[in-house]
C-alpha cells in the first residue's frame, strides 16, 4: 500500500489547486485512497496551518487572485475539517520523539545546501515534517512511501539528504547515530508544481 505524507502545502492543494498539474496529482492520490490503495496522512502540526492558509486568502490575501469570498473559505474549511475528522480522507499524524531526534541530520543537510534566495529557509516544521516522512519510510515500505510538497526548499533538502555522500560532508548532530543510518533517509519527495516521472 502506498503512504502519502501531505505537508501544509501539499493539502491546500486539494481544497484550492493552483494549477491543473497540481489538480492531476492530488486527483491521482486521492484516487488511489479512493481505491483503497494508499493511506494519506497529514502530520498534526500542519492541520492549523492549513486552517491560516484558508483564513490568509480569505482576510489577508496576497493579491486579488489569492482572494477567497466567504462561501468559498467556509466551504475549504468545513471540507477539510470533515477529511481529518477521524482520519476520513487525512489521518492527522502525530508527533514523536523520534521525530524530534531525527531533526539533527536534516538541520545540518538544511544549513548546508546553498540558498536561492535570503528568505529560502526550511521553518523548524518542515523539518520536523520531513522527519515524519522519515520515520513513516522507515516503518514502512520506503519504495512506496512519498512526502508530498510545494515547498521547492523542502524538496531539495529532501534529495540531499538522500545523497550517499551527505555523511561525508557534514558532521554528526548532538543526539548521535541510531544502530540503523537507513533510519532517517527520507522517502522520495514528489513537489507537486513539477511534472512527476
């Protein structure tokens, strides 16, 4: 069975889709829970903001394009609450302490990929996301476990930590090496504005 972990981002996209690609690849995940084939999960930490997300376009959007009416935003809102009411459509997934101890890595992998732009930094939640994508790799199938994103910076530091030679070129974090490494590579990274291959 395939595992989707939906970031913020990536579960916006499916009340409010950007663009007909993105529409295509929330359609295709849904379909497949749809089709008892995946289970989608949203971490915990995401579920408020998604809830800012509709409420920034509603009360504070960024332009005009980005503007929900009320109907729209009441309509997002309710929707999304009933898909993570006991894990209908996104089982809200909660954090751990291994999460917290897995953030040691991907901080370092973050500083030491280079940045786009002086604002073109993952917030202390995407790491913390990134290491339930780890972790639900882990326990799991990691061939058939995706994070999902719209987030460029995200994605990339998930390639890099994916990089065999990531150990190389960074030391080790504050809480050391678990027995297994295998335990906090993360699983593919699908960016969703980006055609999947």
């Amino acid at each position: 069975m395939l595992t989707y972990l939906l970031d913020a981002s990536a579960a916006v996209e499916i009340y409010l889709p950007r663009d007909q690609r993105c529409r295509g690849a929330v359609q295709h995940i849904l379909d497949k829970k749809t089709d008892h084939e995946a289970v989608l999960f949203i971490p915990n930490i995401c579920i408020p903001e998604v809830l800012n997300t509709f409420a920034r376009k509603r009360f504070a959007p960024k332009d005009s394009n980005d503007w929900l009416d009320e109907q729209t935003y009441k309509q997002c809102v309710d929707t999304f609450r009933d898909d993570i009411h006991w894990g209908k459509t996104l089982y809200p997934y909660d954090l751990n302490r291994y999460h917290i101890l897995a953030t040691d890595k991907i901080i370092l992998a973050e500083h030491h990929l280079p940045r786009r732009e002086a604002y073109d930094r993952l917030s202390t939640f995407d790491i913390l996301i990134i290491a339930m994508a780890c972790e639900l790799a882990y326990i799991g199938q990691r061939d058939e476990t995706y994070l999902l994103t719209c987030d460029e910076r995200l994605s990339r530091v998930c390639d890099k930590l994916r990089d065999p030679e990531l150990a190389k070129q960074i030391s080790q974090g504050p809480a050391g090496t678990p027995e297994e490494e295998r335990r906090w590579i993360p699983p593919v990274c699908w960016y969703l504005p980006r055609p999947r291959h």
